[in-house]
C-alpha cells in the first residue's frame, strides 16, 4: 500500500507562486513514476505535469509549460511541483499520483493506482 500525503496548497495572488509537495511512503518510490492532477469545482480531473521514475523524462500540459515545474528527490520519497506565474484558472484541487514500479510515465489518471488526498490552490484576481 502506497501513502500519498500533499502539502503547500494556499491562497495566491495572481502571478503569485506556490510549491507543493508530495510525500510517499512506497519503498519502491524511486522507481515509480509520479504525476500530478487537478480538479477544479464541476469539473473533471485533469493532468497537469509527470516525471517518469529516473527524473529525466518530464511531461506537462500545454497551460503548465514555462510557468510549472515537476521534480523528486528519490531520497527523500518525495515530487514536487513548482506553480509560477499563477492564474484565477489554475486554482483548483491538485492531486500527487503514482504509477506502476517501473512503468512507463502516462498523462492518464487510469494509469495511476494510488493518490493522495489533494491540497486546494485558489488564486485571487
């Protein structure tokens, strides 16, 4: 079983920053690809940003590029996601996932077997 606990969600200024955290417990954490999600009120989960096991693949939606950035630190079993310039349109409920050990990094939820609990981002205009 695979703990996900996500962290550093807030309110934001619009072009504000913000960092978040995911926290894992698997043993096998770096192996395992890692992606992020997030669901705005009413609406359906989106992809956001991945990184395959070795942190040298890295994939982002089209409105997360030049502005997010996603990275883990095998050490410490935890991903990150860096949120720059931020939008009225990002907030939303941002979710950590992790894949298979040793899959491969997909942009699909369905390919995701465990996810934290989420951390709110509200950005104010």
């Amino acid at each position: 079983q695979v703990q996900l606990v996500e962290t550093g969600g807030g309110l934001v200024q619009a072009g504000g920053s913000l960092r978040l955290s995911c926290a894992a417990s698997a043993r096998s954490f770096s192996s395992t690809p890692m992606a992020w999600f997030r669901q705005a009120r009413g609406k359906e989960r989106d992809f956001v940003a991945a990184i395959s096991w070795g942190g040298s693949g890295t994939y982002y939606t089209d409105s997360a590029k030049g502005r997010f950035t996603i990275s883990r630190d095998n050490a410490q079993n935890t991903v990150y996601l860096q949120l720059n310039s931020l939008k009225p349109g990002d907030t939303a409920v941002y979710y950590c996932a992790a894949g298979r050990p040793h899959g491969g990094t997909s942009l699909s939820a369905s390919d995701y077997n465990y996810w934290g609990q989420g951390t709110q981002v509200t950005v104010s205009s």
